[in-house]
C-alpha cells in the first residue's frame, strides 16, 4: 500500500512537471468551452424559432376566428372558388406543430440539425403535411456540429494518445525505469499507476469544465436534468478509460515512442472513421432510401398519368351535395377547372405519403437498429446511441414526433 502510495504521488507530481499535460488540460477546457457553447447557440436558435412561430400561431388564430365570425354573418350562396367556403376556409391556413426540446441537446446536438424540430403542414388533409427543412450550409451538415460530444468522441482520444503514447519510451529513455525496477516495483504495476494518475487527472479537468460551462450556459441541465447529466458523464468516463486501457496495452510490449505513436493513431484512424465508414456503407446497401428528388420525378409521372375525369367523377361520388349544386349553377363554379388538377396532385401526394415516405421511413429504422447492435463494439457508435437517446434528438426521436403529428 505504502509503496502505491509512493507511486501516485511520485507520478502525479512528475505528470504536472511535464509541459504536456498543463497543455492538454488547458486545451480540453478551451474546447470544452466552445463545444457547450456551440450546443447552446444551435439549442437557442430552434428555441427563437419555435418562439417566433408560436407567437406567430397566435396572431394567424386571431386571424381565423374573424374569418370565422364574418362566414357566420354571409347569407349569400357561397362558391367553391369564395374564400369564405368553410371547405376551403383553412386550407391555405399553416399550421405549426412543434417537437418538445430537451436542454440535454446543449451536449449532443444528435440529428436535429438533419430533421427539423417543427412541421408545417395545411388543413385541406392530414395526408397534405408539408413538411419543411431549415436553410443550412451543406458543408455544416457534412461536418458536424462541434458539440460537447463531437469532442468527446473525436478529439478526446487524439489527447489521450497524446499523454500516454510515450509513458514506457520516456522512463526507458531517462533512465528512470531501470531504478524503480530494482526497487522490485512490477513493470505492469507501475504503467498502470502512470495511466491511471493520467486518466484522472484528465477526465476531472474534462468533467470539471464541462460543470462550469453548463454552468454558465445551460444551468437547467444540471438542475432539472441531473440523473441524465449523470449518465453522461457515466459514458463520458468509460469511453475516456477506454482509451487509457488501449494506450496501457500498447507500452507494456516496450516498443519506441514512434511504434506506439503509429499504433496508437492507426487504432483511433481504424476505430473512429475505418471501420464506422464500412458499416454505414453497408447499411446504405442493405436497406437503401430514394433520393427526394426521385420521389419528385415519381409524382410528376403519376400526375401526368391520372385521367382527371376519372378523378373528378370519384370526388363527386365522395361528395353527391357538390353533384347536386352542379345541376343547379354553373358547375365550374362549384368544381373549376383547376380543382380537378388539384385532386389529381392531391391523390398523388396521399399515394407518396402512403408508399414512398412510409417506405423511406422504414428502410431508416431498420439501418438505426443495425447501427444499434454495432454500438456494443463501435466506440462511436455505442456514445452516439446513448447521447441521443438521452437528449432525443435521434432519428427515432423525429420520426415519432413525425407521426405524432401526422395522427
């Protein structure tokens, strides 16, 4: 015990003496900073969004209900092609539904900079969603947001190989491990307790500025969401141990510090973009989703292909009041000509819906449950489930919120 103590103490002191760890440190708090900070900026922005929409749900409501009051007060023969026809009072009406924001996506902003966090859609029908998507700069999008988790996954590591890709090389090189060899300290023993001094000193400066940052941005998370902040951390420090044990693992074989450094970028080369690129690819294979612009060429060949007769003489079957007043007054008042065209897209857009959404939907969950069964041996994959899962800003997340609405 007595000599573990030793050793922690002797590594501790000899670990703050080294240029490179006082660096690491102060540069994981800088860009732990930023990344909180960059989570918070994308929250408050779908925040202000949803805002503005809101109050603007509330001025349209006034709207409607004077609509509303003035139909009540005609007494005229009201047409298909009168605004006040309670047919077609609301169907150039939006209406907004808004996704619930959970403060967690100020770590892990998830996919929600890929599905927006609100849909529009009109009151004709509830198959007519018209569903929207933010104006964002493809190049963002392909690299992410640099959030606390992008940190986590991605940077993390590299000053982890930083710290410890040297830790036997060093002792060997200075001399110093022959000494503590014929003190009769195991060889293993003493790597380990290098590592372990590392890896806490590091995730508590990593943990300790992601607090203060949260502090200052997104105080609500630690507050009203501490079990969750606390599974985060939980995975946090895993995938960070994860990494300690791999650089362990490469110094005990007492190679150079220029095969550990090959070794040890290689593994996070392979593990972060090698082998999550082949699986991607595969699950694209597997169950491959339809570019929207096809869906577009598809509804434009349908359309042309629907007999609008046929569709019209379906619509009256569907609605023998409008038959009836055709008999009465010019039936291009009660049916325009431009009505048939829009029963014709109508049925068209329902047949998209119903075949070509549903479809794409499908084909994205099963690669999300593949994807799920990969995370228990995908590092990336494994802190992505589970950061998404807490935050809701997964895919799952969207298309639940998706059909919430469409119901």
């Amino acid at each position: 015990m007595s000599t573990t103590w030793h050793l922690f103490r002797y590594e501790t002191l000899k670990a703050f003496r080294d240029k490179t760890l006082p660096f690491i440190l102060v540069l994981t708090s800088g860009l732990t900073f930023l990344s909180v900070y960059a989570g918070d900026q994308w929250l408050e922005f779908i925040r202000d969004t949803q805002k503005k929409i809101k109050q603007s749900q509330q001025e349209q409501l006034s709207a409607n209900i004077g609509d509303l009051r003035a139909h009540e007060k005609r007494t005229d023969t009201t047409t298909m092609e009168s605004p006040a026809n309670p047919a077609i009072l609301y169907s150039g009406k939006r209406a907004f539904a808004l996704k619930p924001l959970s403060p967690l996506m100020v770590l892990c902003v998830g996919q929600s900079d890929l599905h927006i966090s609100y849909s529009a859609f009109t009151g004709v029908y509830d198959h007519l969603l018209l569903f929207e998507n933010e104006i964002v700069n493809p190049i963002n999008l392909m690299l992410g947001k640099p959030d606390w988790h992008f940190l986590l996954t991605f940077l993390l590591p590299l000053f982890i190989i930083a710290l410890c890709f040297n830790i036997y090389p060093q002792e060997s090189e200075l001399g110093t491990l022959k000494l503590l060899l014929t003190q009769h300290v195991p060889l293993k023993k003493f790597l380990w307790t290098k590592v372990v001094v590392r890896f806490t000193i590091f995730t508590l400066a990593f943990l300790l500025s992601t607090i203060i940052a949260l502090i200052i941005f997104e105080p609500v998370v630690l507050t009203g969401y501490s079990g969750y902040t606390l599974l985060f951390f939980a995975v946090a420090i895993i995938y960070c141990g994860f990494w300690f044990v791999i650089c362990y693992l490469v110094n005990i074989f007492k190679k150079d510090s220029v095969f550990n450094g090959l070794v040890l970028s290689a593994t996070w080369l392979t593990m972060l973009f090698v082998v999550p690129s082949f699986i991607l690819s595969y699950v694209t294979f597997q169950w491959p989703v339809s570019s929207n612009n096809t869906h577009i060429l598809d509804l434009k060949q349908q359309i042309n292909t629907i007999n609008r007769d046929t569709v019209l003489a379906r619509k009256y079957a569907g609605f023998p009041h409008y038959k009836e007043a055709s008999a009465k007054v010019n039936a291009k008042l009660i049916m325009p000509a431009w009505y048939t065209g829009f029963l014709a897209w109508q049925e068209n857009a329902f047949y998209m819906e119903e075949t070509t959404q549903h479809k794409a939907i499908s084909q994205l969950l099963k690669q999300e449950k593949f994807l799920e069964k990969c995370a228990y041996f995908v590092p990336p994959f494994f802190s992505a489930h589970v950061f998404q899962k807490l935050s809701a800003s997964g895919l799952p997340d969207f298309i639940e919120y998706n059909n919430q609405v469409t119901d």
